[in-house]
C-alpha cells in the first residue's frame, strides 16, 4: 500500500488538522491521523470525538490502502523536508514509511479499524458566503464563555432567516451580536443553531484557506453540525440546550452618546489600564462636557487618570467597565475608524458600536461595574 503527493499540498492539509487532533489523551488513536487512498487522491480525517474533519489532496497511488500516523509527527516531518515529492508505504505491524529524497523515516501507526468513524455528510440546508460567515465569527469568538458549567454559552447562536444571517455570544458579562443582509437561497423559514466555540476557530482556519467567492455548505443531523468548503468538511457535536433570550437585554434607551477615534481610545485604554486592579480590572469612565476621562486605581500599584477630547454636552456620567472586555471590542474593530459608546446610566448596560456602519450591523454590550 504505497502513495506519493506533492510537500506543499500535504503541508498545507496537515496544518488544518492540527486543531482538530486531539494532544492530551487517554484514547491513543485520537493523537493519530488516518489517511486514505485511492485512485489519485488521498483523504486525511481526523477527530478528538467532539470536533471532526475530513480533508485532502490530489496523489500518485501506486496501491489503494489506508493506515493511521501520529499527528504532530507527522506535521514536524513535512515541514523539515525539501519541497518535493513524499512517498508513504504502509509496512507491517502498522508502521509507516515516510520518504523524500534522502530523507526516510519509520513512524509507529496503530490499526486503521481503531479509528472512530466520522459521520456521514447530509445534504446541504443552505449555502453561506464564506466571507459573510468569517465576518460573524471574528466578531463575536471573543465572547463566548468559557465556564464549561454554562454549557449553552460556550458557543454562539447562528441565527439564518432568508434575507439576514445574524450571530450572537454571551458570557453573562457582554453580549457580542453582528448581522447582515444576506440573501440565504433555499431557506424558507428561520434556522437556529448554537455552534461551539472550538468549531468556530475551526471554521475561520477553513475559511481563511477557501478562495474569495468560495460558499460554505452547511448541514445537520440529530447531533453533529457539518460546514463544507470545497471538499473539506468540519463535522462538530451540535450544542443542545436554550441559548438565553438575547434580544431582551439589548439597550433601547442609551440616548447618552459620544463618538471617538477607535485608536485614541484603545490606548488609552491599555495605559489606564495598567494600575488597574489585577483580580477586578477595572476602570471608570467619566463623561462630561467636551470630555471622556478614563482612571484606575489599585491598593498595590496607584492611580491613572488620562483624558480624551468628546463632542457631548449632555449631562455628566460616571460608569465602570472591565477593561479587558473593552479591549477584546476595540481589538475586533482594527486600527482606524471611529466608535460610538452609548449609555443610559451608572446601572445600565453600555453599549458600542462601529462610528460608521458597513455592511455588518455590529453592537457589543457590555455590563457596569461598581467601583
């Protein structure tokens, strides 16, 4: 059982896997990678139960056959072999020959028949622009909770209708919700489904290796999600439960607004930041008249005080946030730009937003603090 496949496409297979493969194990299998071929091209599955994908790349099969591989391993040897062609043979006792030029190594596989078996592809709901789709994770990724005990929380809530696609996540502590106008082809009614926090990275990595116009199959079964670009596919275990009524607790009276430069702000920011209570992280903003103050203080560490420049003239304000979470925000955004915080009072949400809206409709609200 023997196969040769160009460095660079194996390569660039092997990297996707990596997130997938499971590190810290009392299942041995799940550290390996199982590859397949046949005809003239080679499929490379890999899982940790929860999390699956099932990539590939073209190949010279000199004799149809399949084995498992360690992961890593595997991964530091393409990567420290001159760019040419790798040629697998499959040995005894499942060892595994890797060659390519003068270079050769033996690796120990295990028995192919060890490895779970990843479900079966159901035909696709609907088709999503991959761009659209990497837009809505990177922007609410960073929210998602990752206390395991609020288990409907540790993903976001995909939420499809025929002309919107729109995604939310919570910690309990903010709430990060993006939409879109999208025409959804196919879809009639509206579709629902919380996507867990490691499939969402998983999903931006397969993403960022599609093509510009590529589109994102995606489909379900009783338990498992599957999101296809191309002939990739990532299989992740549906999240059951409630996600919490997010629309609720979005802010409908924060008529206190004032726009900033996004830069300004997330430096200073990072600056006040610094003698912030390390355990609370804490900051207070105080807005006044032609002004945004940003202080901390800390028992162990001092004070810091810095003011920005703030077209506003209603009434002054004092509200503490974490920092952390404002900074997880204005990271999002990127350099450049403008940001909008809106606030009603000391005890209610806060809310920002992009200074000028684009495509994406994006509001982030983030809870008070006492201090």
């Amino acid at each position: 059982m023997e196969f040769s496949t160009k460095k660079s496409d194996l390569l660039r297979e092997l990297n996707l896997t990596q997130g997938v493969v499971e590190r810290k194990t009392t299942i041995p299998i799940l550290s390996n990678l199982l590859l397949e071929f046949e005809g003239t091209s080679l499929r490379i599955s890999a899982t940790d139960l929860e999390l699956g994908l099932r990539c590939g790349c073209a190949a010279k099969v000199k004799k149809d056959g399949a084995g498992t591989i360690p992961a890593k391993r595997l991964l530091e040897i393409i990567r420290s072999l001159p760019d040419s062609d790798v040629r697998f043979k499959i040995l005894e006792n499942h060892w595994v020959q890797v060659t390519c030029e003068r270079a050769s190594f033996k690796l120990v596989g295990m028995a192919k028949d060890n490895f779970p078996v990843l479900p079966v592809v159901p035909k696709p709901l609907v088709s999503i622009p991959a761009g659209v789709l990497s837009g809505l994770v990177q922007k609410t990724i960073f929210a998602i909770s990752s206390e395991e005990s609020r288990y409907t929380l540790n993903g976001a809530l995909l939420l499809l209708k025929p002309e919107t696609v729109s995604m939310v996540a919570t910690d309990g502590h903010r709430l990060a919700l993006v939409e879109k106008d999208s025409k959804i082809p196919g879809l009639s009614n509206e579709l629902r489904v919380l996507i867990p926090r490691k499939a969402m990275g998983e999903l931006l990595k397969l993403v960022a290796e599609a093509d510009e116009n590529a589109q994102v199959d995606f489909s379900k079964d009783e338990s498992h999600l599957f999101f296809s670009v191309g002939e990739r596919v990532l299989i992740s275990r549906m999240l059951t439960g409630q996600f919490p009524n997010y629309e609720a607790v979005l802010p409908r009276e924060n008529n206190r607004t004032v726009e900033l430069d996004r830069d300004l702000l997330a430096a200073a920011v990072r600056r006040v930041a610094l003698l912030a209570d390390e355990r609370s992280r804490a900051i207070r903003v105080q807005l006044e008249k032609d002004k945004l103050e940003i202080s901390s203080t800390s028992g162990e560490y001092g004070e810091a005080h810095e003011t920005l420049d703030a077209a506003y003239a209603g009434d002054a304000l004092h509200i503490g946030f974490n920092y952390q979470y404002l900074l997880d925000f204005l990271d999002v955004l990127g350099s450049g730009g403008k940001v909008r915080l809106e606030l009603k009072d000391e005890q209610s949400a806060g809310q920002l937003r992009p200074g000028a809206e684009d495509s994406l409709r994006y509001r982030y609200i983030i809870m008070p603090m006492r201090i």
